[in-house]
C-alpha cells in the first residue's frame, strides 16, 4: 500500500527543518553576560516583612532570535528553592526568622548556566512562644501536661520547658508548636517555655514565654530515722535502727520503707525495727527510704563503730628459714577497748591452708616442706571475731652442689658459653665463675629455669679444666667439680711433602704426596688440589697426617701441588705450594745416551778418516820438513849469510800463556808454532826440531809458518843441526812472574852464524811440558 503525501504536508515538514536549522543558529547567537540577585526591600529586614528576590540577566543574542530562559533560587547551597520557565521573582511573604540565610540564583538558556553571586538576607525578631498548661493545682507525683507553640516560625526548633532555672525537658522539631506531660516536685512551680532556632552558623533564642505558677500539694512521708542506744558504739554491741512516716500515709499501702547503707538494702522498714551486733566496719550513713508511687523521701544518720580490739597481726620469724631451722608463727592484737574487755580475754587461733594448728598465740615448728603454706591467725573477744592478713611462708632450701656445662664444641682461641645450675636451692641464688682461685664474674639467677651464662676462653686445652663455678643463697656456698669439656685444637699449618723429592722423580714412579699439621684435634680431613685447583683426594684421619700416592705419573702430572686441612674448628688452612717436574724415564735416558755416544763416534771417526786423508795427501806433496830446490829468495838468502831474516816458531801450551810475557828477542818477521804430541813421542818430536834446523829454508823464509802442539813427556836431548850449519848450544834456566805465580822455564839456545835457535819449555807439567821455540837473527836482536 502507498502513502500519497499531500502538499501542505510537505509544506509543513520543510518550515518544521527550517525552523530547527535557524534556532540551531540562533544557539550560536546569544551569551549570557552577567547574572545579578537583588533582594528588596533590603538584605535585613524585621519579622514578617514581605521580601522579594529577583534574578536580573544581562544577556547578548542575534537579532530576530527568542532564547528560553530557566531562573534557579537556591539558599545554603541546598537544593533549588524555585525553578521557573518565565519568573525571574522569588516572594517571602510574612518574613520569618528561619528565612535568614544566603541566597544566590541562576540563569539557565539552554546549554549556557551562569550563577549570580551570594546575598546574605537577615531576617530579625523571633516570636515569643506560648505555654499553656491543662491544670495548677495537683498533688505531689501527679502529671500536667504543658504545651509550648510559636505560630508561624520555620526551620530547625528546640523547645524548652523549665521551672525556674531547672530544664524539665527539650526536644527539637520542624514544627511550630510541642506539647508534653511533665511531673513537678512538691511546693509551687513557676512553668515557661523558650525556643531556639539554628541558622546555620549561628543558634538564635527566643524570648521566654509567658510564666505559669503551678500549686503542687505535697506528700507528708518523710522518714524520721531513731538510732538504740547511740549513734557512737563499740564493737560488739547491739544497734537498732527504726523509721517513721506520718501516720496517716504508714496505712497507705502504696508506701513503701527501707533502710540502706550505701548500695546496700540492709531492710524493709515498713513495720520492723533492724536491729544488728556492731562491727568497726559498720561505721558509716546509714539511708531511709520511703516511697510511694513515683514519689520518695529519704532521712540518713551517721554512725561510730569503735574496735572492740584491732585487726590482729601474724608474724613469722625469722624472715629467712632454711628447712632444718627453727621459726616461731605469732598472733596478737595492738589495740582494745579496756572498758569492754581486758587483754586475756582474747582469745586466738593460727592455721595453716585454713587447717587449725594450735588455739594459741604463737606456734613454733622446725622448718620443712610439710611446714610450707599459709598462715593466718584469728582474734576473737565477746561475740567479735577478727581475721589476720595471710602470709606464705616457705622454708629456703640450700643451694645444692652446682653443675658446670658448656654449650657446643669448646676450640681454642674462641669465645664460648660456660653455664652453672643447681638442681635444688631458694630463689634467688647468686652464681660466681671462678678460674682457679680467681672470680672472674657472677650473675643473679631468679627463676628455676633460667641457668647462669658466663662467657669465657681458653688458649691450651689444659686450661679447661681451670673453670668451676660456685653458688650460694645466703647459705654456706657450695662448690662445683672442675669443668671437663672436650677441646678442639684448630689445625696448624699444614706442610705438603713430595716423595721422591722434586728433581729425581721420573716416568712411571709413584710420587706420594704426604699432608702434615703441626697440631690440631682429630678427626681431621686432609684435601689435595693440584695446580689448576682441581680437587684430588680427601681423607678424614685420626693421626696429624695423611698421604695421596699418584701412580705411574707422566709428563703431564708435572706442576703445582697444595693441600688443606680442617677438623671440627670449622677454620681450614693450606699449605704452601710444591712444584715438581716429572723426568723421563731411565730406559729413555739410555736410548738418548746411546744415541748420543754413537753420534758422538761417528763425529770422531769421521775427523780420524778425514785427518789421515790429508796425511796422505801431504806424504805425496813435497813436505815441508823435505829438501827442495832453492827458489830466488833461497838464493839471495844463500848469498847474503848476513841477512837478518829470522824465522820464530812457537811451541804453546793449552792453557794461555801471554807469549809478549816472555822474555823474548825482537825480531822483524816471527813466527809462532804449537807442537803437541801424544804419550811418547819425544824422539819424533827431536826428529822434528832436527829436520827443522837442517832445513835453512826453514830458518831463512821470511814467511811466518805454524806447528802444531806438541805435548812431550820426555826431557829435551840436544838439537844440533846435522849439516850446513853448527849451532852452539847454551841451556839456561828462566823464571817468569804470571799473576803470582811463578813459570820456570828451561831454554836451550842454538847458536850459527849470527842466526840464534831458542828452544824453551815449562816446567809447570813435566808430564806433558810446553815448548815454544824462536829463532832470530843476530842483528835483529836485543
């Protein structure tokens, strides 16, 4: 089914969104400027004035817009007292008290709220309230109902109903007026009311009402109180007490009498006397009471109770019994009434646990537990009996043989706990600490399960047994055996031996590695670390020393070894370091050897075989020693026998002999040749020297030549030159000073033709001399 739209309708619905579009506008179009509460006609005003509020807007907006204003009354900061569409107007008519207060108001268009700022309104002049009362007259316990009203007051009320000066009752109300049934004592009552009315910060009072006399018939039963015989008396005797009302309310059946002392009834008086046997505790007020209905009267009187005789007194002595002693329990009065009684006729009685022991003034007894408890004693004269304080008594026990203990493991060099306690003894007992004869502290001990501490040291173990303590409890002092504890001595030092010692341990050996400690007490644990903190091995033994064995050690067990050692000390100490160094093994040694001694001949035979080639090789050549065709330089050497040409040659020992510390001759070509042989070869050595000085060659050739060492054995034989030439021989012994010591020297000099053949040996060695040999030329030397 279609809905046919009608042209009007369309009409209406394109205003309605039109009309939306401009009043969202015209929202964006207006501001309210300033809100401002006038009160008229002023802000105080008296009692029942008319008052006006009015909320004044200043408000901005567009041409041609209607804003729709919203005014909000408020006082106290309470909720809104008015709220208007259109009414910038508050009224209070008939102005009250209660309207005081301070008011503020609000303008509200749409989305947009501003408040004015607080006004305080006064309002003065509280009405005078109103009492009225249903009657004047009545009788003493009657009712009268009173009512108090202030027309027209609003707010918080308290109402006040007083007699005189005395409130007889309030209550806070809403209300204007408040009635109540009060009850008036007997005589006249002068009745007004009063009321109060809270503003808040400030509680303002009324005036008070107008005053109502109110005539109250009083009830004739005031007791009368008669004490028999007087109101002072002596323990003992008989007191009576009586009360009285008039007698035409004592047939009342409504009244009602009693006697009481304190918060005591004692009685009902109403048709009885209360008659009692005084007692120095009885002194005091004594009250009558008569009621009737709500209604009571009362009379009190006093009375004086003098003792018959004093409380009596129990005594123990002496204060302080040790069981085994004697003590006297004693009872007796201080004072009494000499015209009542004489002394003897007080009679007393002492009980132990409320048990009687004896009907007597004193009881003496020999100490013991059965004589523990306590005690009180009792006083009785004529029909008074009287009770003493209690006292305890419990005869002191000496103080038994302490025992000396200590707490934990005792080590030396630190602190520990020494504790002394005996198993029987009266509190409190005193404890002293004793080292040999010396008192080295004490203590006070006040409970059966508290023990006496003492802290204390020792530095030998011997010394434990120096301790003892002693107690007392003002009894002889009792003694306690010598302590005995076990000590515990920290290890010392530990020394780490080596077995074999480093240097001859080698592959494959057992090497034992042995911890020691000068002192400490067993059982004491050993542990072994090698260099890289590794641990090896730990042992707990009974002696001061203990050992790790390292089988078959190799190359790589080589380094750094320590131990430790602890016992029951708790403090553990380290050795020193031992580094040793594992060697190679004996069979490795002899394979190394051999290897050796074989390269070793290998070397020699190879220079023997190389030395014996070149022998050969020199067999071969012309040799030296041989004769040869002279050269040009022979020649001139031949022609010129004058020539001084010298050849030297130096036969040196081993050890280094300085030749320049020789006394030798000058020359101008030298030279030094070692000749050294074996064992025996002297005659091959005097071959030598003979071939040599045959050899003009030898002696003339400037060139300088050098001879091997010759070692000889033998002493030298004569040289002489076999051909060509003739030599003289001169032997002479020299000494030479060589760094302190002396050198003989024996030469030999051969003499030819101005050409001169030195030959010298040492005698230092004559097993193996040395020889030097120098030749020289006549004119050469010095």
């Amino acid at each position: 089914m279609q809905v046919k739209i009608q042209p009007s309708l369309r009409m209406g619905t394109f205003l309605l969104l039109l009309f939306l579009i401009t009043s969202e506008e015209a929202h964006a179009d207006f501001i309210i400027k300033n809100v401002e509460l006038l009160i008229d006609p002023s802000s105080e005003v008296q009692r029942g004035t008319n008052v006006t509020l009015t909320c004044r807007a200043e408000i901005s907006y567009s041409q041609g817009s209607h804003p729709n204003y919203t005014y909000i009354f408020y006082k106290d900061y309470n909720k809104p007292l008015k709220t208007s569409a259109t009414d910038h107007l508050y009224l209070i008519t008939d102005s009250r008290v209660g309207h005081s207060g301070r008011y503020r108001c609000a303008v509200v268009i749409e989305k947009q709220n501003k408040e004015s700022s607080i006004k305080d309104l006064t309002v003065k002049g509280l009405q005078t309230p109103v009492l009225t009362v249903d009657k004047i007259r009545l009788t003493e316990g009657d009712d009268l109902t009173a009512t108090c009203s202030a027309e027209g007051e609003i707010g918080s009320l308290t109402f006040f109903f007083k007699n005189a000066s005395e409130e007889l009752y309030s209550e806070a109300t809403r209300e204007h007026r408040i009635e109540q049934k009060l009850s008036l004592p007997g005589g006249t009552g002068n009745l007004f009311c009063q009321y109060s009315i809270n503003l808040g910060s400030t509680i303002a009072f009324s005036d008070n009402s107008n005053l109502i006399k109110v005539n109250i018939q009083e009830l004739e039963i005031k007791p009368v109180i008669t004490v028999h015989p007087s109101t002072d008396v002596i323990e003992g005797d008989t007191i009576s007490f009586s009360c009285t009302v008039d007698m035409l309310q004592q047939q009342n059946s409504e009244l009602r009498i009693i006697l009481v002392r304190g918060p005591t009834t004692l009685t009902n008086m109403t048709k009885n006397e209360y008659s009692m046997h005084a007692k120095a505790n009885d002194s005091g007020e004594y009250e009558c009471i008569s009621q009737m209905g709500v209604i009571h009267k009362s009379s009190t009187v006093n009375i004086t109770v003098q003792e018959l005789f004093s409380v009596p007194v129990l005594s123990i002595s002496p204060a302080q019994v040790f069981e085994g002693e004697y003590f006297i329990v004693t009872c007796q009065v201080n004072s009494f009434a000499s015209e009542r009684i004489q002394r003897d006729e007080i009679k007393y009685s002492i009980f132990r646990d409320d048990a009687l022991l004896i009907r007597e003034g004193s009881y003496s007894v020999t100490a013991s537990k059965e004589t523990n408890g306590k005690y009180t004693c009792k006083a009785e004269a004529n029909v008074i009996s009287k009770k003493s304080w209690s006292l305890v008594f419990e005869a002191k026990v000496f103080v038994s043989k302490p025992k000396i203990t200590v707490d934990g493991p005792v080590i030396v060099g630190k602190p520990f706990r020494i504790y002394c306690h005996s198993d029987n003894g009266s509190l409190p007992i005193f404890y002293n600490l004793k080292r040999n004869h010396f008192n080295l502290n004490w203590t006070k001990v006040s409970s059966h399960h508290d023990e006496a501490s003492f802290l204390a040291t020792v530095s030998t173990p011997a010394e434990i047994s120096s301790y003892w303590c002693e107690a007392k409890n003002n009894g002889p002092p009792k003694m306690s055996e010598r302590l005995n504890a076990s000590v515990i001595v920290p290890v010392g030092k530990p020394l780490l031996t080596v077995l074999p010692v480093p240097g001859n341990i080698k592959e494959g050996d057992n090497i034992t590695l042995i911890c020691g400690i000068p002192k400490g007490s067993p059982p004491i644990s050993f542990r072994f670390y090698n260099s890289s903190n590794s641990h090896l091995h730990t042992a707990t033994v009974t002696s001061n020393l203990s050992a790790y064995i390292l089988t078959e050690v190799n190359r790589q067990h080589s380094g750094t070894y320590y131990c430790e050692a602890f016992n029951q000390a708790e403090e553990t100490s380290q050795s020193d370091p031992i580094t040793f160094k594992v060697g190679l093994a004996m069979w490795k040694k002899a394979l190394i050897a051999t290897f050796s001694m074989l390269l070793v001949a290998l070397l020699v035979l190879f220079f023997m075989m190389r030395y014996k080639a070149k022998q050969v090789r020199v067999k071969d050549k012309e040799s030296v020693w041989s004769e040869r065709p002279l050269d040009v330089a022979d020649q001139e050497i031949a022609g010129s026998p004058n020539e001084g040409d010298v050849e030297y040659t130096e036969v040196v020992h081993p050890q280094h002999l300085d030749p320049a510390r020789i006394l030798l001759r000058k020359g101008t070509d030298t030279v030094y040749s070692e000749l050294q042989t074996s064992q025996g070869a002297a005659e091959h050595l005097n071959h030598v020297l003979a071939t040599w000085l045959s050899n003009d060659r030898l002696l003339s050739n400037r060139t300088p030549r050098f001879f091997k060492w010759c070692s000889l054995q033998s002493k030298w034989a004569d040289v002489r030159r076999p051909t060509r030439r003739s030599y003289r021989s001169n032997e002479e012994e020299l000494q030479i000073q060589r760094g302190g010591a002396t050198d003989h020297i024996q030469r030999r000099s051969y003499t030819s033709r101005g050409e001169e053949l030195h030959v010298s040996f040492t005698s230092m060695d004559i097993e193996a001399p040395h020889i030097f040999v120098h030749a020289s030329s006549k004119s050469d030397h010095t």
